[in-house]
C-alpha cells in the first residue's frame, strides 16, 4: 500500500549504500512522469534530471568523493538565479524525495562532496543556471557501509532539536508545545523531521492567529534550501490534513524577525 506523504515524511531516511541492482522498471518510470511536472510555489525554475551511472557517456566519473556507495542512478537537481531559486529548490526537490519514499527507494541530500563538473556536464547545465544539489537514488543495501555508519553518526541522521526551542506562539518568548499547536501540531512536528544540512535544522517559526511565519537561523546558500524543504513539509502537510492556505510574502511579518535571523516566507490560513 502507497504511503501517504506524512508517513513518507516520517519514513525518510539519508540512504549512503545501495544495492547494486537496477532500479525497477515501473518505479523509474514513475519516477521520470513525476519529475516532468513538479508543482512548486514559487516564481522559480528547477530543473531535475534522473541520470543513470552506466548510461553517463562522460570522461569524468559521477563521483560523491566515497561519500556513497554502489548507486545505480542519481537525481541532479538544477535552479535558476532567481531571488527564491534555493528556497525553491528545497521544495521540489522533497517532494521528488518524498515520492522516491513513496516507492520503496532510498535517497540521500548531498550539497557539497560530489564532482560538480561530471553532473555538470551530464546534465548540460545552462549558463543561467545553479548546480546545488545531488541525490543518489535506488535499492538500499541491506548491509550499511562503514562510511554510511560513521555519516550518520557525526550528522546524528535521526536527532531533532526539541519541539518548543523552534516553534513559537505569538511572541519568542513563548515556547509552543506540540500539544498546544492545535491543528498545526502535525505539520510543524513534520517541519521538526525534515532533513537539512548537517542536520542543523536552521529554521525558527512563529505561530499567529493567521498563520505560520518561517525564519532561516543560519547564513548560509544551503540554509535556504533547508527552508525549503521545511516549507515544503508544512504545506504538504497541511494540504493532506484538509487545512486550508498557503505560502506568500507578509511584509508584517519582517519586523518580528529574530536576532540574527532572516525573514523567509508564511504559510497563511485561508479566510472563512
């Protein structure tokens, strides 16, 4: 049975060995009608290549510097230079990684340890375009490899911050409980499992009446991608649950921003 995207939200894993089997047929080709349309709302292009190691005619091998091991196929994940390509990224992105966990495949986000001009290449990157973001996909091996086990040890894969240290009611300082969330309960503990780089969880949200407001805690270009995939989380989750609004700009909402943080973007309810 067909994991709904909640659960695929809490089944996800950083997979970093594969099985050296082929990719099944139907999955890849569900996988390629996904990636021709993937819905974002953003004002941005992504682009997501499904690129297979044997059939890679280029001189230079698709490497990830030993950080993976035995993938049959990887996602190359391409964004324009637009004011939210990253955020944007972030989301699509998730959602192609969601629907990979939906199909019994492993993935595994990777910003910086792979060779950037062999995907570069494979993909035939524009000039206008970005290369942030690689992901094996496939079959995970049923015997992790020593380096997958020292990775998930140093990132702690499975450790999150504390629900009350990154979500807030009103004002900062009023921690909000899982329990106290309301409907948004679910959604923002999804946003609490989202992956990010170094597992860093670099977001804070404030709850209001209105809405949710999300604010990145970290400086750097893969931050925003990490928004990105919190965003992505929450909506998801939202839309599942039959909670109704969406994503946009509120001007009002930068002048709430926390000491060294960065307005990112709201989720908004949805008038009665």
């Amino acid at each position: 049975m067909k994991k709904s995207v909640i659960e695929a939200m809490k089944a996800r894993r950083s997979i970093r060995s594969y099985s050296k089997r082929p990719m099944h047929h139907a999955a890849e080709g569900q996988l390629k009608d996904y990636l021709r349309h993937i819905e974002h709302p953003f004002d941005a292009r992504i682009r997501v290549e499904l690129i297979k190691t044997g059939e890679y005619p280029g001189n230079h091998r698709l490497g990830t510097y030993g950080v993976i091991k035995n993938a049959q196929a990887f996602f190359a994940v391409c964004c324009d230079r637009s004011s939210f390509a990253e955020e944007a990224l972030g989301y699509a992105f998730e959602k192609v990684v969601l629907k990979s966990t939906q199909l019994g495949l492993g993935t595994c986000w990777i910003g910086g340890t792979f060779n950037k001009g062999a995907f570069a290449d494979a993909v035939q990157l524009k000039a206008d375009e970005m290369l942030p973001i690689v992901s094996p996909v496939g079959q995970a091996s049923a015997k992790p490899s020593m380096v997958s086990k020292t990775m998930s040890r140093v990132t702690k894969q499975r450790s999150r911050k504390p629900f009350e240290t990154i979500f807030f009611s009103d004002n900062w300082n009023i921690p909000l409980t899982q329990k106290s969330a309301g409907d948004f309960g679910i959604p923002l503990e999804m946003v609490r499992l989202a992956p990010s780089s170094r597992n860093c969880q670099p977001w804070q949200v404030l709850i209001a009446p209105e809405g949710a407001h999300f604010y990145r805690m970290a400086p750097r270009s893969l931050n925003r991608i990490d928004l990105g995939i919190a965003l992505c989380h929450f909506d998801l989750a939202c839309q599942e649950l039959g909670i109704d609004g969406g994503l946009k700009i509120m001007p009002d909402a930068i002048a709430h921003t926390p000491e060294n943080g960065f307005y990112t973007m709201s989720w908004i309810r949805k008038e009665a």
